[in-house]
C-alpha cells in the first residue's frame, strides 16, 4: 500500500508542478491588474506548437547537436509567447482599461477564441504527436516507479518557480511587479512605471504558461488546438485555491490540485467500495474548491484584504 | 429583357445545385461524413470511396442510361449539423437516396428527419440501437459493435487463454456500450472481468487509474473510448510497466494510434476494424489502383466501406420501378448484391446478415489482420 501511494504521489507532484507555472501566470496578471486573463490558457497550447516549429526549422537547417536544438527551441518558445503576451496586452485589453473590468475580460475570451481558431485553421484540429524532449525512461525510486520524463518536469518545474520567486523578490523590475500588484496609484506617484510592470508580467505569465505546454505535451506525448481550454481552467482553479494575486499561493494550489484529483482518483472507488468511480476525479476536485472558497474565501496564501482588494473583489 | 431572365434563372439553378446542373433525368444522391474536425481523415474516405463508385458506374454509362450526380455534404461529426444536412437532403425533392452518416450520435437524430420525408437511407454507423428503433427507412450494409466487442473478445478467452479482465470506458453511447459487448462476451467464454472504470471523454492523464488497475493484475485490458484517448492510455500503461493485453475498437484503426503510442510500446496491441486490409483481396488491390489514380493518394480507412455502401445504394436504384424515393425505398431491404466486401443482404431490421468483422494486431509499427 505504501509503494502504491508513493507512486501516486509521483503522478500528483508531475501534473501539480504543471498546473502550479499555469496558474502562476494567472495570478500575476490577476495581482497586477486585476483582470482574469482567459486567453491564457492559449499560451499554454501555444508553448509545444511554437517549440516544435522552431526545432523542426532548426533539424532543416541541418540542426546542432541534438540537447542543444531543444535548448534553443525551448528559450525561442519562451521568448516569442512571451512577446505575443505583451503584444495581446498592448493591443487587447490596455485600450480598454478605461471601460471598466467586464471589457478587458471579454477581450481576452475574444483572444482565446482567436488564438485556438488560428492555430485550427493553420496547422489543422486533429491531435498531433509530440515527441518527448528526453527519453522516457522508467526509473524505480522508493518502490514506485519515476519515468525520466516526470522526474525533468518536476525538476524544470522548480527551478523555474525559484527563479521567478528570486526574480520578484530579489531585484529592481521584481520590485516593480510587487508595488504595482499592491496598489497601481500609490506606485505610479511614487515613479514606478507600471505600464512596464504590467508589460514584464505578461511577458514571464504566458512564457512560464509556454513551458507547462512543452512539459505537458511532452509528458503526454500529444498537442491539440483545444488542450488549453480544460487545462486552463483547472490551474485557474488551482490559482484561485491558492489565494489569487499570491505567487506562493498559485504554486501551492497548483501541487494541491494535482494531488487532490490523483488522490482523489487512486482512493474514491477503494474507500467507497466502487460506487464512486474514477470519473468524479473533476467533481472532486472542484467540490474541494467551492469548500475552500466558502471558509476561506480569499484562498489559502490569499493576501489580507486591504480595502482596494475589496473594492475589486466586489465587483466580479 | 428575355434573354437575361433566362440567362439569370439559368445561374440560379447552377448556384442552387453545386458545379454540375443537373438534368431532368439524372439520379442524385446524397452522402454526408465529416469531412473537416477530428475525424475528417475518417469521413472524407467514405465519401472518396463512394464517389470512385458513381464515377465507375457512369463511365459505363450510369444506371440504366441515367448519370448519377453524388452529391457530399459535411456533417462536421456534429449531431447539430447533421440533422441540418438531413433537412436540406429531404427539401431538395431531386434527392432520392442517402448514404450517412458516420458517426452514431449524429445519425440517431437525423433518422428521425430522413424517415419523415421517406428517404431511403444507407447507414455506415455502428451503434447496434440504430437498426432497433423501428425506421423504415434504413439498412446497414457494415457490421454493428455487437460484433466488434464480441469478436475480441472470443479471440483473447479461446486462442489466448486470457481469463483475467478489466474494462475502461469513456462513459459516451459508443464506449460504454461496446466496453459492455466485450464484457457480456468475454464471461461467457468463461473469463472474469475484475473491475470496469469509467473515465471522462477529454481525459488525458490515466496515470493514477492505471496505478489501481495494476493492482488488479489484469492480463487483458479492454479500452471504449476515442482518440487520443486509446493511444495516451496505452502509452502511459506501458510507461508503468503494465504488460496487459490491450484491445481498443475501431475508432484507432488508425496510424495516428501507432505513432501517438509508439512503436514499441503498440507493439502486440489488438484492435478490430470492419474492413479488410487494401492488399487482402484482387479486387481490393484494384480498388486501391483505382483509387490512387482517382484522388492521387492511398485509401483511406473507410474508403471500401464507402464503396460498398454506393453499391448497395445502386442496386436499389437499379432494380426501382421508378426513379423516386418510394420506388428505391420499396428495394432497399430486398437488395441482395455482391459487394467489394462480400456478399449484402439485409435481415427485417436492416442488418447485413453477413457482416464481417476483422481482427488486427500491431507488429513493427503496422496494424496486421489476424487469419482467423
């Protein structure tokens, strides 16, 4: 029984590590600008699409040795999705942030469409294999068994989420970040300029959501139009468990989410004797959510609320 | 002034009915598949086939003296869509046949709207219910899923010995239904089910499922779903080392199953299909020439179903006494003919009474039919 939960506990950390860099994305943009941005979904699907259109350009160029072309592939998938954020925000909803907070949220639903169809009409709706950037090895660890493939993403997980958390803590544009999510006015007098700040998030958001898709594409070994739609909503739940506008919280939320729908998976048939099957793995794992949501409404690491978070929780 | 109105009406028809007028005494039939989405590589091939048919037919001079004109329209695999191409097929009173569609849920409710209008139809979906609901109107030249889940079935208890199995299924009409097939099949070989789990259509990580499928030790593992699904369930069983065989329905019949899942690990996987294999019979290979110097490209998976069909359908043309919906609809369940996939003719719900079903495994990265 131990072996069994360790090794559940490997599928929960691999899918975890992938909804928490989504679900971060969510919640930088939601702590800066207080705009839901579902259009971000799309930029995690956007991630494999472009990382293999760079590699498989790179292979016909003749390509470099093989680690490297990834490498390259993967940092140019970082880069361009992350200046397609920054241009969506330019373009897309900073016009509108005059009108109130439902125009720039129905324009980033109107980008998400976009940006799905687009990517439908181009390269055509059917699922298309991904090949895994590494081997997928299986190794034993503890009685359970890691693949090669689990064990980067969880490690490429971290690193990434301790390089954003140094980022926003530790230098001059994470100081921008941090004033500008706490109050927009405040900072602005003070000569941040948080037009850059909310440039800088959705420049990281969309590229961190760029590599969840490569990691996800590649764990799973496919990549569709429609992958981020599901997928979007279930970090954004995972950013919503964790406190919306927290950082530690969208990662906290998005390991918690992944285990919860495992656990949830490995143990309901067993503890309710099979009358609950594995398909309520999503009911679930949103019952835990509405629980959370009611007794703690602003989600677990959710910043106290001051009266400008109140104002703007109000008023979704 | 004359001249024009002529000349206009003369435009007007040929926008009304496509790129080919049609003349008073022409036969028009209609087909509908899906031809764009997902499963368009799927639909796109019946309709090819089916129209390779009509062209051969009118090279000889069509059907007694008379050109048919095939005219395809896309169902998307959408029940919505496909009910509207139902209503457009019924309006146009020159359309006195259809063959469609593809999809199971989308031809449940159009059966409804071509029944109304007494449409004689050819159905290509599987789903054994169809033929149950008490319609008129239609026949079923290709198998139904009773035998797909029943063949597999028989083939693991009897040639294999396999005794010990778990069901997955999507929990859709299609894969709850044959995962339930396989099941009835499987204990009356004498073998045990030890567990059936349902999953969500989209779902794509198996991962912790698998897990507790482990635990059972099952040594045969049957699997209702579509794509990707079938192929992400196969790889991940095989990332953790589950050695069980896997069978899968129709639906990944497919090379997308193969390449999604990976050589290696599809390697052994079973999988049943209602078709023959393109290189199985003469005439097969002849229909595949013939299709390559047609269209340009290899058959699709579905392009002799779609063939066979057209056969059907014109020989219920052939045999009308008049060129209208009553006359072919008094011939359809009478029609006994000899298709490219055998011999059809139909029982009193409208199922071939001798539908074959084909059994295939993957070896070296390619699905291989298993002589039975």
């Amino acid at each position: 029984m131990l072996d069994y939960f360790l090794q559940q506990l490997i599928f929960a950390l691999a899918i975890g590590a992938i909804y928490g860099l989504i679900a971060l994305g969510y919640t930088m943009v939601y702590g800066v600008m207080r705009l839901i941005n579902f259009a971000h979904g799309e930029f995690f699907m956007l991630g494999p699409y472009v990382y293999t259109f760079i590699f498989s350009g790179l292979i016909g160029l003749g390509g470099l040795a093989p680690m490297l072309d990834s490498a390259i592939a993967i940092i140019a998938s970082f880069v361009i999705v992350g200046l397609l954020g920054v241009a969506i925000e330019r373009f897309a909803y900073r016009p509108l942030r005059a009108y109130g907070r439902l125009a720039p949220m129905l324009s980033a639903l109107g980008m998400s469409i976009v940006l799905q169809s687009a990517v439908r009409v181009t390269v055509g709706p059917q699922p298309v294999h991904f090949p895994a950037i590494v081997p997928s090895t299986p190794i034993d660890a503890l009685g359970g068994m890691v693949t090669t493939v689990q064990f980067g993403i969880l490690v490429a997980a971290v690193l990434l989420m301790v390089g954003l958390t140094l980022f926003v803590n530790g230098t001059r544009l994470g100081i921008w970040i941090r004033a500008a999510s706490e109050s927009w006015t405040t900072s602005s007098l003070l000569g941040i300029r948080v037009n850059r700040a909310v440039s800088l998030v959705f420049f990281i958001g969309p590229g961190l959501g760029a590599m969840a898709g490569i990691m996800y594409a590649s764990y799973y070994g496919i990549m569709q139009p429609t992958m981020g739609s599901v997928i979007g909503l279930k970090a954004f739940t995972a950013a919503i468990l964790g406190g919306i506008g927290s950082i530690p919280g969208a990662m906290l939320g998005g390991f918690l989410l992944g285990a919860i729908e495992t656990f949830g998976t490995a143990f309901l048939p067993i503890l309710s004797f099979g009358y609950i099957g594995t398909e309520y793995r999503d009911v679930f794992a949103f019952a835990v959510l509405i629980l959370v949501l009611l007794f703690k409404p602003a989600g677990l690491l959710g910043e106290t609320v001051s009266e400008e978070t109140t104002v703007a929780k109000k008023d979704y | 002034m004359n001249r024009t109105r002529i000349l206009l009406s003369a435009a007007a028809l040929l926008f009304t009915s496509g790129a080919m007028p049609v003349l008073a005494d022409d036969i028009v039939l209609g087909g509908s598949a899906p031809m764009s989405g997902a499963q368009a590589e799927f639909g796109q091939s019946q309709i090819d086939g089916a129209q390779l048919y009509f062209d051969q037919l009118n090279e000889k001079g069509g059907i007694n003296g008379n050109k048919v004109v095939f005219r395809p329209l896309d169902d998307r695999a959408d029940p919505r869509q496909g009910t509207l191409v139902a209503q457009q097929f019924c309006d146009d009173s020159a359309v006195i046949g259809v063959i469609g569609h593809m999809n199971s849920g989308v031809t449940m409710p159009a059966l409804d709207i071509y029944s109304e209008c007494g449409m004689p139809q050819v159905v290509p979906a599987t789903n054994p219910e169809l033929m149950r609901m008490g319609f008129k109107t239609v026949v079923r030249p290709v198998a139904n899923d009773f035998v797909q889940g029943a063949l597999p079935a028989k083939y693991v208890t009897e040639k294999l010995g396999l005794k010990n199995a778990v069901l997955v299924h999507d929990k859709t009409v299609f894969g709850q239904g044959i995962a339930g097939v396989f099941k009835d099949n499987f204990e009356a070989g004498g073998g045990k089910v030890s567990g059936s789990y349902g999953t969500n259509p989209e779902d794509v990580d198996f991962s912790a499922l698998i897990a507790s499928i482990k635990l059972e030790n099952p040594d045969v593992v049957y699997m209702g779903a579509g794509m990707p699904q079938l192929a992400l369930f196969l790889k991940q069983m095989r990332e953790q080392g589950l050695k069980a065989q896997f069978i899968g329905p129709d639906i990944g019949f497919t090379i997308d199953f193969i390449t999604q899942v990976g050589a290696v690990s599809a390697e052994g996987a079973l999988m049943t299909f209602q078709l023959p294999p393109y290189d199985s019979s003469p005439e097969l290979k002849d229909f595949s020439d013939r299709h390559q110097a047609r269209f340009g490209r290899a058959p699709g998976p579905y392009a002799s179903l779609g063939f066979a069909n057209a056969q059907v359908m014109a020989a219920a043309v052939e045999k009308a006494e008049s060129l209208d919906r009553a006359g072919v609809l008094a011939q359809l369940h009478g029609v006994t003919v000899e298709t490219l996939l055998g011999p059809v003719a139909f029982d009193e719900n409208g199922e071939n009474t001798t539908a074959p079903m084909y059994l295939y495994v993957v070896k070296d990265g390619k699905f291989e039919l298993i002589k039975q």
